[in-house]
C-alpha cells in the first residue's frame, strides 16, 4: 500500500461536498475509510489511465499465467498488452484535487 495513493480519516473533512455527485463519492469513501482504515485509490487510478493515458508510463508486452497462477509480462515492443508501472503523481495530485 502507498500512502501517497491511499484516502484516510482525515482527509474526509477536506472532501468538497457541493454536489449530489460528490455527495455520493464522499459517502462511499467514507463507507471504506470507516470499514477499513483507508480508501485505496486503485479504482480510480484505473479510471484516470482511462481519462488520461500520459499519466503513466507503460511496458508492452505478453501477458500469460504460469502453473502456479502467477501472473507474468514478458517484455516485447510487439506485445498486446500495455502495463502501467509509473504514474505522473502531478497529474494524479490535480485528480486528487477535483475531490478535496
């Protein structure tokens, strides 16, 4: 778990709640924060890959599962697959900030 990546109890109260949209938010959040001592953000680092493909930097390649269900990535420039493995925390920090 990344701290930097990860919603806690005290950042509820910086949460702008000025819309039935991020009312909504807000309560799921808080739902998460109270049930499991934070919100991990992966869901919505999912979405912004999604909404902004330059926050991330990418390896392409193969994707396949070995004998013991481990997942591998095999680097190839003719892969289909992309895989993140850096996010922008400049660009995740101005996402962040439409919340709080």
């Amino acid at each position: 778990m990344n701290p930097n990546f990860s919603i806690k109890d005290d950042d509820l109260n910086k949460m702008h709640v000025n819309s039935n949209e991020s009312k909504f938010i807000y309560e799921l959040v808080k739902y998460m924060v109270n049930r499991h001592g934070s919100f991990e953000m992966h869901d919505p680092i999912a979405a912004l890959a999604y909404l902004n493909e330059k926050a991330f930097k990418y390896i392409t390649g193969k994707i396949s599962v070995d004998r013991n269900g481990k997942t591998l990535l095999t680097r190839d420039e003719k892969g289909s697959c992309m895989v993140a493995y850096s996010l922008d925390i400049n660009i995740y920090q101005k996402c962040k900030n439409l919340f709080f």
